[in-house]
C-alpha cells in the first residue's frame, strides 16, 4: 500500500510539474507566435477587431520590402561587424584575465575582482555622457570601433567573472607539467588551458553577443551616420510619424531574433555547461 501510495504521489507531483511548465511554456511563447503571424499578414489584417491568429491570406511581402525598401541589409551588417568585434574583444581580454587572476599571485588581486564586480552595480545610462564626450574627443562617434569599445565595457567585467570562475575548475597542475615538459607560460595557456575553457568561453560569447546586437540606446545616441545605424535602430525607425507598418516592424523583429536563436542552438550545450561551471567546489 506504501509503494503504491508513493507511486502515486510521484505521478501526481510530475503531472503537476509538467502543467506548470506547460503554462510558462505557453506564456512565453504567445508573444513570439503572435510577431510570427503578424509578419505575414496584410496591412489591413493587422488591425483587424477581433484580432486574426491566422491571417487568411498569408504572404511574405513584409520581408521582401525590408531588402528592397529599407536599408535593412546595411543594418543587420553594422549589427554583425559590431556585435562579433564585442564578442572577440570581450572573449580575449576575459580568458586573459582569467588565467591571470587564477594562476598568478599579484597585489591588488581582491581588489581588482572586487572593481569589476562594482562596475556592474551603476546604471549604464550614467556611462552615456561621459562616453559620448570621450569617442568625440578622439573621433571615434559614428565609428564600429566607438560602438565595439562601448559594448566591451559593458560586457568584459561579468565575462571575466565567469571565466575567473571557470579557470579555477582547472587544476595548476596542468600548467606545472606543460612548463616541465618545456612549454612557455603562453604555448601552456594557449595549448593546454585554453580549450579545457570552450564552456565559459561559449558563455562569454553568447553573453557578449546577446548584449551587442539588442543595444539600443548607446547606439541611438552615439550613431548619427545612416549607414552605421543597427538592426534595433532599424526597426524602431519603422515606427512612422503617421502609422505604424506592424507587419513590416513584425518581419524586422523575427529577422533580428534568427541570429541569436541560431547561436543558443549550436552552443546551448556549453552554455549551460559554462553556467554551472564552478557550482559545485571539488
């Protein structure tokens, strides 16, 4: 009667989980389907009352006048300039600091970690002014440098935590027996350390690029050239003075999420794998 009792407790606790899970499922993916039917249809079904999940006459046009009226591909190449220059920058300079901060003693180390944990309390909008007088001083506004340079700040901080946490999964030893055996402090690093890292460095990346490519208001203020402008400032410049095109702004928006769905399938495994990294203490 027990086991029976608990099978049947174990039955009832899992269908609930499942249900909720269901229901968060759903919650979440109602606003997608939606931008997914709305890019489809007419201009006319799009304010139709009561509103159409399924538009009656299906069509692609909004995404043929993104390539053909806007300046669309102009933006989504600003977008891949920049957000991969983040991601390349942001990835170096946080497995340096990594294996700096894990296999060197140095004074300061606390505090140096402490300084970068501090840098992500602050509001970014604080950072708006003094960036913006900084890239004009040295020219670099309306430049992808000026934008790459302002999203690393943003991104490196908490990409270095990550790896930091990561490197210290690594046992010394490993760098002890490269050097014996004749490496370089860099040949051990770049050869011995380095690939044992492609979790974080998959965190890292997928952070650096999801941050890059959504940023919006550094890039409206910092960005008056037409043809540097981003994908989000694309889109938001589909909203009209007179009207708002909501199936072409819809096409824009599931145009723009493609890359990072892409990204998270390919790398979800060391994503998650990177996240939980250093959890538990061996």
């Amino acid at each position: 009667m027990k086991t029976r009792s608990l099978k049947k407790k174990k039955i009832l606790s899992g269908i609930g989980t499942y249900t909720v899970l269901i229901v968060m499922a759903v919650i979440v993916l109602i606003p997608i389907l939606w931008m997914v039917s709305t890019s489809v249809k007419l201009e006319s079904e799009t304010i139709t009352i009561p509103p159409q999940w399924i538009p009656d006459h299906p069509t692609l046009e909004s995404y043929k006048r993104l390539w053909s009226e806007y300046p669309f591909a102009v933006y989504f190449k600003n977008s891949i300039i920049i957000s991969l220059g983040a991601v390349i920058l942001s990835v170096g300079f946080s497995c340096l600091a990594g294996y700096g901060v894990t296999r060197f003693r140095f004074r300061g180390k606390q505090s140096f970690l402490t300084f970068l944990l501090v840098t992500q309390m602050f509001p970014s909008i604080m950072m708006l002014i003094p960036y913006y007088k900084v890239l004009s001083t040295y020219q670099l506004k309306d430049t992808y440098l000026g934008m790459i340079l302002v999203y690393i700040s943003f991104t490196i901080p908490f990409c270095s935590w990550m790896m930091v946490g990561f490197f210290k999964t690594i046992p010394l030893e490993l760098d002890e027996a490269a050097i014996i055996d004749g490496c370089s402090r860099w040949r051990a690093f770049r050869q011995i350390v380095l690939p044992m890292t492609l979790p974080g460095i998959s965190s890292s990346a997928i952070y650096a690029f999801i941050t890059a490519w959504n940023e919006y208001m550094f890039a409206q203020i910092l960005i008056n050239n037409p043809e540097l402008k981003t994908v989000p400032l694309g889109i938001a410049e589909l909203n009209g003075f007179y009207k708002i095109l909501w199936n072409d702004m819809m096409a824009a928006s599931v145009i723009a999420s493609l890359p990072l769905i892409i990204l998270f399938v390919f790398l979800q495994k060391y994503f998650i794998s990177g996240l939980t990294a250093g959890a538990v203490k061996q």
